[in-house]
C-alpha cells in the first residue's frame, strides 16, 4: 500500500501550548519530573458518575461565556502580531470538540446563550471576534489526527504561493458530554492510562488542551520536514487488525527521514490494541528509536494533541535540561523495547517523529527538524 508523503518544509517561527501545568516549557519540566495532570474525577462533572482520569484546566461543566475562553485569551497573547485572517495570513482552527460542552449545558439549563458558540462555526466566529481575526479562517475537525491536518494544511499553502505566514490554532476542552462518550465505550474507565504497557485491560484519559504554531518559508531553527497521511477506512473505532495501516504512515514518513537518527513522539493512548500495532510497527521501520507518550499525564487532548504535543516536544528541545520526557505512567513490560519509560538525551538525535491515529484507522505523522 502506498502513502504520499508531503515533503513540504515549513519553519515555525512561534508555537506554544496550554495544558493543565500551564504553557509548553512548563509542560515539559512537569514531564520530565513524571508528574501526571490526570486525577480521578467524577465523568459527568457536577452530575457526579463514576471516577475517571481527567487532565482539566478548571471545573469541566460548561460556563457563560465557555469556560476554555480564558485559557485561550492567555494562550493567544504569545501569538506574534499580524494580520491574521487577512488572504496573505490565513488561520486555520482545528478541534474535535469545539463547542460541544455548550450544546450539552443548553439540554440541562435551556439557557440559550450556549448556543451562541456550541457548534464549531459559532465557536470559531467567537474566537474571530475575540482576536480580531479576518475571514479567512480555514476550519478543521477530523478527530484526533485534526493537527495534523491543520499543519500540513498550512504548509500546502505557503508551498503553493497563497499564503506567507500561516496561524494552526488548535483547541479542545473536556465536557461532560465528551467524557461520558467515551466513558460509554469502556476505554474511559477507573484506571489510570499506562501507555504501551502489556496489562490485562487498557484505558485512557482525557485532557483539556489548547496550541497554537506560526509557520513560514522563512529560516527557522526548527521546521516541520514532512507530513505523511493516510485513512484505512476500515471500521468506526477500530483498526485493521494486522497493523497495515499504521505500516503505511509509518514507511511513508520515513520516506522522508533521509537517514536522520530520530526519536518517536507516539500516539500512546494507553488502549491495547492500537498500542501494541503502533509500538511494534514503529519498532520495525524505525529499529532502536526512543518511543515515548505523554498522554498517561495530560490525557489525551484528541484533535489537539499533535500541535500540542509538538509544543512541548519543541520546549524539551530549547530547554536546559537538553532531554526528552518519557512515558509518563507507563510501565513494563512494554509492548517493545523501543518504549522509553525515563527521560532520554536529546544530544545524538537530528529528527523527531510525532504520530497521532484517530478513529476509523485515520494515521498521520510528521518529521521535525532542527539545526
């Protein structure tokens, strides 16, 4: 099976993220300590319900105005100044839940001022107006490979000539609605997730989220190389159960690696199945390369997760300590001996693979680069 790759590189001249620990470089301090932002809390809020994992930047039922506002005025005060939305600067937003929360607090309220921003266009018309944004936003939402998305979206335009300097804005925000969802499938449960560990049942966690990355033609120190991906089309949730799929994003990324000695930013959600295809597929097309997942700590920020996690993997890399954070909550046995369960030297290595894979066996990862 043969997937394109874009090999499209693009600097980001700016990127940041917000997490429960606060922005990118104290996210990545806090992994490195092995601190978890997941507590157990109760999945349907001030509803009560079982205990979950949840990794929340405040109290998860559903306010006026939405409660993911403030964080989003704090996270979008570090975004360079320009234009953006004009035709030359486009922005592009990318959620799986956007104003999702909204819609389910206006079922137990009726207040209607949730529906002013409870469907993505309306949360978005939001944030155009609380930024000043032009109209020339570009709407994203595929799950949770929607960063990635966004990103390579955003280097199809400067490559193409139609943009000089692109905004990915990412958010997602956990609601009683979406953790009740997947509290209903059994993947959210009492446990705490242990991402590509061999244990006799899995789980995740959900997280509160948000980030953001400028990306130009320009020279920057860091770039985003090449985006490859790719959508088995097989089920609803599932995965092809031989892993072809995560085969086939995973040989075309590296395609694109040129003989760079990289470290791997996984998916690693902590469910079994799609973690053990992903960690023994990355194994063989990228023998000895460092595994490592952070959402056993900040839960999984769903379509969120592949800019906020590039975030903090770009902080790990500009800071002192000069190492990468390792699976947080994981423990072995691991499903191969490439899952780094303790933080590893960043010194050796020119690249770093980050992956996110969805529902419906959609996969998608990208190359980052650096001087």
């Amino acid at each position: 099976m043969h997937v394109p790759v874009d090999q499209l590189p693009a600097g980001l001249a700016a990127c940041d993220c917000l997490t429960p620990f606060g922005d990118a470089a104290a996210t990545a301090a806090a992994l490195l300590a092995g601190r978890r932002a997941l507590e157990l809390s109760p999945v349907l809020g001030r509803d009560g319900g079982d205990p979950v994992p949840l990794a929340l930047t405040g109290p998860m039922d559903e306010t006026l105005p939405p409660r993911w506002l403030p964080g989003l005025r704090t996270l979008a005060a570090g975004i360079p100044p320009a234009a953006w939305g004009a035709a030359r600067t486009p922005v592009i937003v990318a959620s799986s839940n956007f104003g999702v929360g909204s819609l389910y607090a206006f079922t137990r309220d009726h207040d209607p001022r949730h529906l002013a921003h409870g469907t993505p266009f309306a949360s978005v018309d939001l944030l155009r107006a609380e930024f000043g944004w032009g109209g020339h936003v570009h709407v994203f939402s595929h799950a949770c490979v929607t960063a990635h998305l966004g990103l390579a979206h955003a280097a199809r335009l400067l490559h193409a000539g139609l943009a000089d300097r692109v905004l990915v804005f990412a958010f997602d925000f956990v609601s009683p609605f979406v953790a009740g969802g997947f509290h209903s499938l059994k993947i959210l449960n009492g446990q705490l997730p242990a991402p590509y560990a061999r244990r006799e049942t899995g789980s995740i966690g959900l997280g509160d989220g948000a980030a953001f990355a400028v990306l130009t033609l320009e020279p920057a120190a860091f770039r985003l190389a090449a985006h490859a991906l790719h959508n088995e089309m097989f089920h609803f949730t599932s995965n092809q159960p031989d892993g072809a799929g995560f085969a086939a994003c995973a040989a075309a990324i590296a395609t694109a690696t040129a003989g760079r000695r990289v470290w791997i930013k996984g998916h690693g959600t902590g469910t079994l199945d799609a973690g053990r295809l992903e960690a023994e597929v990355l194994a063989r097309q990228f023998p000895g390369a460092p595994l490592a997942s952070w959402k056993g700590s900040l839960g999984h920020t769903l379509g969120s997760c592949g800019l906020v996690e590039l975030a903090v993997a770009l902080a790990a890399l500009r800071g002192p300590a000069g190492m990468i954070p390792g699976t947080v909550g994981g423990a072995a046995p691991s499903f191969t001996d490439t899952v780094a369960l303790e933080p590893f030297a960043a010194a050796g290595f020119d690249g770093a693979i980050l992956t996110s894979n969805a529902f419906g066996g959609a996969h998608a990862a990208m190359l980052l680069t650096h001087d």
